[in-house]
C-alpha cells in the first residue's frame, strides 16, 4: 500500500516534470524542421531552413568557417539584436553592483534613523507595475532628447534592476561580519588592500549570482525597451515579441532558443547558489 | 559621528537618486498627464475627467470593468495555482528517489525564462494546432483542430493563466523547497509520533511553516501578474482585454486625448496594486498580532 | 619597550543613553600583562578598537611611548588586536593566514615562511600549515589567530576574550600558553574578559570597568584585599558588608566598636562599608580574640570539601567565613559563637 503509494507519488513528478519541457520540446521542434504541420507530432523532416532565413547559417553549401563569418558581418537583425541585448545587459549590470555596493554595505551593517522608509522606496518598483512609471517617463525622455537612445534604454533598465541589486546585495552584507575588515586593517593592509584581499573575496560569490541574475532582468525587459527604445533600440525580445505577433513558428522558435539560452546557463551555473532565502530569487518575478 | 552619517548620506544617494527620477518621477510625471495636463497640445488644466472617461463613459466602461473583472480574475486564479502545484511538488519532491537531481533542476527550469518566452511556449503547446492538439488527434480524441478546446487567445484569459503558473510555480517551488529543507523533517517525525496522520502533518504542521514564505511569494506573484504587459499582449484577446494592455493601447493611440485616459489607466492599476498590497501586509500583520 | 597611555577616552554611540566608555584613564607599563575586566557591555572592545584605530574616540588621547597614535591609520601603528572569534580569513589556508601582516609589509616570501614556521612552532602547531581554518579545532584557530598576530612584532598585542569561546579544558592550556609567549616576547599585551577569576590567574594589573567608566586599576591582590567600592568587591567574590561610621575618628560599625589598619584611613567618609574577605574571618567557641571580637550565632553549614561555609548571624548581620575543614568539626548550625575579624585584614570603602 505504502510502496504503491510511493510509485504513484514519483510517477507523477515525472509527469509533472515531462509536461513542464512541453513547450521547451516543441521550441526545438518548430526550429529544426520547417514545415510541421498539423497532426504531425514528429515532424516528417529536419531541416535548418529557419535559421537560414534568420541568416545565422549560411546556405548549404556555404557553410565554412568564412561563410558563417561573412555571414554573420552582413549584420543580420538577429545579431545586431543580441549584441544590443547583450551590451546593454552587461554595462546596465555593472553600473548597478558599482552603484549598488557602498549602498548595501550601509543598509546591511549600520542602523540609522529613516532605514526602513529608504528601504521601501527602494523596493517600491519590484512591487508597483513598470506601466506606471514608464508611459509618464517616455513623455520626459522624448522632451530631453533619451528618447530612442541607447543610454535612455541602459537608463530606464536600472529602475527594475537596482532595487533587485541592492537587496540581494544588502542580504549579503547582513551576514557579514566587518571585523574581518578590522582584522586586516590591524595587521598592517590599507583599505585599498582590505577591499580586494578580504571585503571582495567574501561578498563575491553572492555578487556573482546578483549580477547574473541583474544581467537576466535586463536580457529579459520587454515594454521598458520597446517605449524608451522607440523603435530605434532593436533587442532581442523586441524581435521574439515581434515574430511571434506576426506568426511564423520556425521563425518564432528559432529566435527563442537564442533568447532562452544565458537563463538555462545561469540556471545551470547557479542553482547551487539560488534559495528563496537568500533573496536572490525575489527578483524573478520581474523577469 | 558626523563622519559616519556622510558615508551614510552619500552611499544611498545614487541609487535613491536613480530610483526616485526615474521611477517616481515618471509615475508623477504621469499622473499630472493622466489629469489632462499636456503642455504638447496646450492643455495645461488639471481635471479627474480622464478617470472619469475611463471608468463611466459610455465608450470605454464596459472595456474597463470587463478588464478589471479579467485582471482579478487571471491575478487571483494564477497566484493560487502556481503556488499549489508548487507545494505539492516540492513535497512530493523532497524523498530520494531516480532523477530527483534532474526532476529539481527542470522544476526550476521556468525561473529563469523570460515571461515572453513562456507565453510563445504556450501557444506551441495548447493552441488548437499544437503540441497537445495533434497529441489529442494521434490518439483519435479529435478529429480536427477546430474540436480543441481554445485554450489561447481565449477570453476567459486560460492562456494567460497557463503562462503565469508555468513561469512563477517554479519560483514558488524554489521558495518552497529552501524553507522545507531549512526546517527538516523533525517537526513532521515529531508530529506522527504524536499520531498525526499524513493529513494532518500536511494541514496542521508542514502549511503553518510555509505560509510566510507563500504569502510574501504570492504577493510579488500577485503584484506582477496584475501589471505585466508582455503576457496578455501575445496571449489576450482584444475584448475582454487585460488593464495593462489596455492602457497601452490607448498611450499608442495616434489621439493624444486618448494618452490621458492612458495614463489614468496605468495610474489605476499602480493604485489597485498597491491598496491589495497595503491590505495583504494589514492582513499579515493583524494574524502576526493576533498569534 | 612600548608605555600605553589612555587620557580622558571617551566615546559615544549613536543610540545608547550614557557614553559606551567615560573619561578612561590608564597607563600602562611596557611589557606588562593587563586585563579588561568587567561585564558584557561595559566597553572593554570599543576600548580597544580606540586603541586600533578602527573607531575614532571623541575625547581624549592615547599614547604610545610618548607619541600619539591618533593621527596614525589603522595599520601603521603597529598594534595587533586578534578577535574574539579569531576570524582567520576562511579562504586562505593557515600559512597564509598567519604570514598576511608580513606580506602587507611586502616581506620576501621566502622571510615570511620562514617566519610562519617560528610562528607555527611557537604557538605549538607545526604541520597544519596548508589547512584552511575550517579544517581546525576551536583552539588550532585561536592558537593561528595569536601567531597571525605575533608574528609582524607588534609594539602592543590585544587579545580580546581569548579564551572565551574554548571548553574549559583547553580554556587552561591556553592560558598557559598566552603567559609563556607575553613572558618570552615581553610584548605589552592587554587581553579582555569577563571572567575575574581568568584575569586574576594571568594579569600584572587588572582595569575593572562597569558601565564605561573605570572603577580601579590595580593588581589582583589588591582586588581582594583591598577593592574599592562594593560593586568591585563583589565583583571579585566578595559577600561581607557592614554599614559603618566615624566617630571621633574611631570606626563604630553596626555590629560594635572596630579596630582598623588600613591606609585608607583618611580618605573614608564619615559614613563607611566595611569588607573581609570570607577566608580571614575567623571564629571560635570561646573569645579567644584579643580585638575585633563579636557574638554571633551560625545559621547554616556548608560543607564543600577542603573548605567548609559558615554563616553566621552577628547582631543580624549576616556574614559568611570560609575555614578548613580538617579540625574544626565542632561547630554546627544554631551554635553560639565568637566572631574575629582581625584588623589587619578588615577593608573600609566609602560606597
Ligand atoms: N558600532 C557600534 N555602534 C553602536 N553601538 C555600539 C557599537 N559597538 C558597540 N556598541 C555598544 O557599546 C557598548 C559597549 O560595547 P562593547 O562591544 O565595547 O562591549 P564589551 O565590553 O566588549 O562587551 P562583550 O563582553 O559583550 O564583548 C554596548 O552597549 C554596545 O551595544
Ligand atoms: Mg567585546
């Protein structure tokens, strides 16, 4: 009775876990086999055909090592959107640890009068929807001049990311003990030393996960870049959102793989790392 | 001392800055466009009469109230689902058993997809020509696509539904399996001891452990399915259609009059979201008093 | 080689109704052993992080050898604190550890290990060089957090609550150890505790400090024999207390006319507490004393092995005198007896 019980119980994780790679599974299939139509469940032929539209493979025939880098450097839309999603994922990420750091070590180590309203303000965008501050915002960027740049777009991507920074980082901080700062300092390191040698190599690994982590939100924004950018800032879930509204599944899929790709990377990297405790995870509501 | 509060002062300015220009000022900023002031157009008057518009006028009440009847509704329905699928799996999950590693990491594999990601992933698998569809009509359950149920696009917001458990049960479940681990399982040894039938450990010692955790899950959980845009944009229809999507809508709307009604739209649902949010943290508080 | 002076130290925090150390003054000799005494909260860290340079006083001065160490960083004043929980660096291993003050300094590295390894001898840990500081016992850390701070040579050496988070067997090893090294270095160490008995057993002077304010600093002995006020009596175990006052420049307490040897003398108010210490008290059946001699009766007996507890209800005051066992099994509860408390070992404080 028990050990049926027990069978049952694990037959359906399985269940549970197949029909969560459902869609993961028909990703792969509209993007490796062109023509899938309706009641094929296989599909009768692979084909690469989807990513050559998307001129990320070449031709057949062409598929050399200087056929994918020509290519590659006629710029494709697919390329010129990843390299932006990319570039400003990464420079938005830095600019908010740099900005961040000082921030959350005072939030997590001292006390002071007005902590916990800086507190809330500060969490106040993870929780109120971005619709409400960005369709005001687009107004002042089109008058200065933000409006469809690639700053304004960096700009408006560290409202979602800064206060997911700076909580996971301020939970770094409550767990850290500064007199291992003090420690150094009494035997003989300056600050500058302290810094690198004591203060970084503790607060990295959590630093690490914040900064995929910030780097996910910002790869995944949607409306903030499609205002701000204005249809000058290409990204790339401008371009899945695009696709997908105008119908092709190969294409739709092809797209997808690229743009799930770094989150199935960081899962992989960090999973050891995420837990709802360390706060990490509060974040990805957001994405 | 003195010293101290300048560190102070000066480490929090810049991200406080960042947040307050841009994220209160822009919800400012739109709120003064939402009463009608727009300086573009020469109108510099202030007046609630854009909310008024939207929420009593002929042309677009019956547009809202069905919207903020769908909103609730998919909020609601998805925040709940999400989190009991994710608490039975997480408890069905914690004993050992073949590919628990693998079964954990797929669990938390939707954590972090991009919510765009999930919505196309749901019409790959439940529109009417897809991967259930021609699952369906191989085993003869259907004869055509048209005999599987619309469960996209649909206007009961299924899909959009689907797409919010798929994506925040995993962040539930990651939330749960940390506070389940954390706990162990003496408090649940100790309560069969005490001749506790599998029922009650669940109702009466593993559910009053896990529910902070939940709630404060469900409130972020809550909060974005509300206000998020990218969803119902790829998986609503145009009537009843979602508040954010709506108020988009009318932002992009080449009449710059409907820009006001707009922002009043986004204003409202900011609004709604936080006087639930405020009643959630009087309801936790008030039981946090009470025990 | 290096004289410590404290000048009207005092330091405020943010938050907390009287200062976290009041108007401190100390001095203290080269090569001297000295002990922070006092309870949980009193100052005794924030006493020494002034010293450090971790936190900045806000009144008064500290000198070492003649030289204000207030305008120097942290790190260049050449004084080492370890820890009260050691905080070895978890990610580097214990050579690396111990050799960090050398390679701040930019030592050739051949210097430090060879230095690390003297280190490592002297706290009697050869061998575990390579192991990180997770891989140790409560008292391998502790020993590595000593060498970590003795090996640059520091001028002054703080040890704050060393042997406080150690089991009472390696509490003692320790100990010993901390004396041998302060002893064969000579380097003036001042250490932290919260344990009289711990401060009694290594220091030459003991600071008693309550409530941030320094009550005494003296030696050890003097704490028992001589404390004083009641607060610090107590402190070091002392329960005998008689209200007492001057009369015509003679002591009459509230159990009879008292004879008294103390200098103190002259600096007692007119209104006075007499102490004695439990062990110089003496009694007898019949009034064998020639001064200082009352009447009294014994309300309990307390047996504990060498030495056995009486109290004794003398004009109900209670007073307590602790003798050894071996010969004196005459005297039981409800007896009356004689009371001596000897001049030269009675002790008058003004509060
Ligand atoms: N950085 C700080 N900010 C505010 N208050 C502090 C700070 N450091 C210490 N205090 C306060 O100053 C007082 C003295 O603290 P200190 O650490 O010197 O005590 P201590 O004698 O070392 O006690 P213990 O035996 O518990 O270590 C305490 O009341 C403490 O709360
Ligand atoms: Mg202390």
């Amino acid at each position: 009775m028990n050990n049926n019980l027990k069978r049952i119980n694990i037959y359906s994780i399985y269940l549970g876990a197949l029909i969560l790679i459902l869609p993961l599974i028909a990703f792969f299939i509209n993007a490796f086999s062109f023509r899938w139509f309706y009641p094929q469940v296989i599909p009768k032929e692979l084909s690469l055909q989807a990513w050559v539209r998307l001129k990320l493979i070449p031709k057949p025939g062409q598929r050399t090592f200087e056929g994918f880098l020509d290519l590659w450097a006629s710029n494709p839309t697919v390329i010129k959107a990843l390299v932006n999603s990319l570039t400003i994922g990464i420079l938005v990420t830095i600019v908010s640890i740099i900005i961040a750091l000082p921030a959350a070590r005072v939030l997590g180590l001292l006390n002071f009068r007005f902590k916990k309203l800086i507190i809330f303000i500060m969490v106040s965008p993870t929780i109120l929807p971005p619709i409400a501050f960005v369709l005001g915002l687009n107004i002042n960027f089109i008058s200065i001049g933000f409006s469809g740049s690639f700053f304004g777009v960096c700009l408006v991507h560290l409202v979602p990311i800064m206060p997911y920074v700076v909580l996971t980082m301020t939970g770094i901080f409550a767990n850290y003990n500064p007199d291992f700062e003090h420690q150094a300092r009494t035997l003989g390191a300056n600050k500058t030393t302290t810094f690198f040698q004591i203060t970084l190599p503790a607060i990295a690994p959590g630093m690490v996960v914040a900064a995929l982590f910030a780097f996910l939100v910002s790869w995944s924004q949607y409306l903030l870049t499609f205002l701000i950018g204005a249809g000058k800032v290409m990204t790339l879930p401008l371009l899945v959102f695009s696709t997908a509204s105008s119908g092709n599944p190969a294409l739709t899929a092809a797209i997808s793989i690229i743009f799930i790709f770094p989150a199935i990377l960081i899962l992989v990297f960090t999973s050891k790392f995420v837990s709802g405790q360390s706060g990490a995870t509060s974040g990805f509501g957001k994405i | 001392m003195g010293g101290e509060r300048l560190k102070i002062v000066l480490s929090l300015t810049p991200p406080l800055l960042i947040i307050i220009t841009l994220f209160f000022g822009g919800i400012f900023y739109g709120f003064l466009q939402s009463l009608g002031y727009q300086p573009a157009i020469g109108k510099y008057e202030l007046n609630f009469s854009a909310y008024y518009n939207v929420m009593f006028s002929e042309r677009y009440a019956k547009l809202f109230w069905s919207g903020l009847a769908l909103n609730l509704w998919v909020s609601f329905a998805s925040t709940f689902l999400a989190a009991v699928f994710a608490l039975f799996g997480a408890l069905a999950i914690r004993k050992t058993f073949v590919g628990k590693t693998l079964c954990n990491f797929i669990y938390s594999l939707n954590l972090p997809m991009p919510h765009l990601v999930v919505a196309v992933g749901m019409i790959f698998v439940f529109s009417q020509s897809g991967l259930l569809a021609r699952l369906a009509a191989q085993i003869g359950m259907i004869s055509s696509p048209g005999d599987f149920p619309v469960l996209v696009r649909d206007k009961y917001g299924f899909g959009i539904i689907l797409a919010y458990i798929w994506k925040e049960a995993a962040f539930f479940f990651i939330i749960l399996m940390s506070v389940l681990q954390s706990l162990g399982e003496n408090f649940e040894e100790l309560a069969q001891s005490l001749g506790a039938n599998r029922w009650q450990r669940f109702r009466y010692v593993i559910l009053p452990l896990v529910m902070p955790n939940l709630f404060s899950a469900s409130i972020i959980v809550f909060a974005f399915s509300f206000g998020a845009y990218e969803v119902p944009a790829l998986l609503g229809v145009i009537y009843p259609q979602m508040l954010p999507v709506m108020a988009f809508e009318f932002f992009l709307n080449p009449d710059l009059n409907a820009r006001s009604e707009g922002m009043a739209l986004s204003i409202i649902i900011a609004l709604i979201v936080m006087i639930l949010v405020v009643f959630y943290f009087w309801l936790t508080q008030a039981k946090i008093r009470k025990d | 080689m290096s004289d410590l002076k404290i000048e009207n130290l005092v330091k405020n925090f943010q938050g907390m109704d009287r200062p976290a150390v009041n108007n401190v003054n100390l001095d203290i000799n080269s090569g001297q052993l000295v002990a922070f005494l006092g309870p949980s909260g009193c100052g005794k860290t924030t006493i020494l992080k002034m010293i450090t340079g971790l936190f900045q006083p806000d009144n008064g001065n500290i000198t070492l050898d003649n030289e204000s160490l207030l305008p120097i960083p942290t790190e260049k004043r050449g004084v080492v604190m370890v820890f009260q929980n050691y905080l070895l660096f978890p990610y580097m291993n214990v050579n690396e550890n111990v050799g960090f003050a050398l390679k701040m300094k930019g030592v050739n590295k051949s210097i430090i290990d060879e230095r690390v390894k003297e280190m490592l001898d002297l706290v009697k840990l050869p061998d575990i060089g390579l192991r990180k500081p997770k891989q140790l016992s409560g008292g391998q850390q502790q020993r590595v957090a000593l060498a970590r701070a003795l090996i640059a040579s520091p001028r002054l050496l703080l040890l704050d609550e060393p042997l406080s988070n150690l089991d009472a067997h390696l509490r003692d090893e320790m100990r010993e150890l901390i004396l041998t090294i302060q002893q064969k270095l000579n380097v003036t160490t001042i250490f932290v505790t919260h344990d009289q008995e711990e401060a009694v057993l290594l220091a030459d002077k003991i600071a008693l400090i309550f409530d941030g304010e320094l009550q005494n600093f003296t030696s050890p002995k003097n704490y028992y024999e001589k404390p004083k006020n009641i607060k610090a009596a107590k402190f070091f175990g002392g329960v005998n207390f008689i209200n007492a006052d001057i009369v015509d420049n003679k002591i009459q307490s509230e159990i009879g006319f008292c004879e008294y040897q103390g200098d103190n003398i002259r600096d007692l108010n007119k209104k006075l507490f007499l102490t004695i210490r439990p062990e110089n008290i003496k009694i007898s059946k019949n009034n064998e004393f020639d001064h200082n001699s009352y009447q009294g009766k014994i309300t309990s007996v307390i047996f504990s092995g060498t030495h056995t507890r009486y109290k004794i209800n003398v004009n109900n005051v209670h007073l307590e005198c602790s003798l050894q066992s071996v010969g004196i099994d005459n005297m039981k509860e409800d007896d009356q007896i004689f009371v001596h408390l000897p001049k030269d070992k009675i002790w008058g404080m003004n509060d």
